[in-house]
C-alpha cells in the first residue's frame, strides 16, 4: 500500500454526501471482492458508483484510503453480527 499515511477526508456533512460516500464504498468493496486491490482501479469503483472520478476524490485521497474505510466498514458490520 502507500508509503505514506494520509488522514481520513472528513465524513459528509450533508446526507446527499452520506449517501454518495456509501454508494461509493459498496462499490468498492463489490470491485476489490471480485478482482483484488492490485487488479482494482478508481475508474473500476467510480463506475460501478455511477460517479464522476472527481466524486471520488471528494471522499477519498485514493485506493488505498477507500480500502481502508472497506476494510473499516466490514469490521464494523462483523462486531455487530457477532455482538
């Protein structure tokens, strides 16, 4: 992954934010489930989105970061399957 370590963007204020960036996020994980992080691409998440690539880096700085907050997403929805 990245050599560096960026901060989160901040979360969307407004719910037509909220929604985007989920949209986003389950596009992404659908994306990096089926081919992989190396084979994923921002172009891959954004159109299964149904984005603008801009969109995307309105809510994240890259690949890596939208990775992380999948990774993230899912270890929240696991505790609370197993809570």
């Amino acid at each position: 992954m990245a050599s560096t370590q960026r901060v989160e963007k901040r979360k969307p204020t407004t719910l037509r934010g909220q929604h985007t960036r989920q949209v986003l996020l389950q596009a992404a994980e659908e994306v990096f489930g089926r081919r992989g992080f190396s084979a994923t691409g921002v172009g891959e998440i954004t159109h299964r989105a149904g984005v603008a690539t801009g969109t995307f880096y309105v809510h994240f700085h890259n690949k890596e970061s939208v990775f992380l907050a999948v990774v993230e997403a899912l270890g929240t929805r696991l505790e609370a399957f197993v809570a």
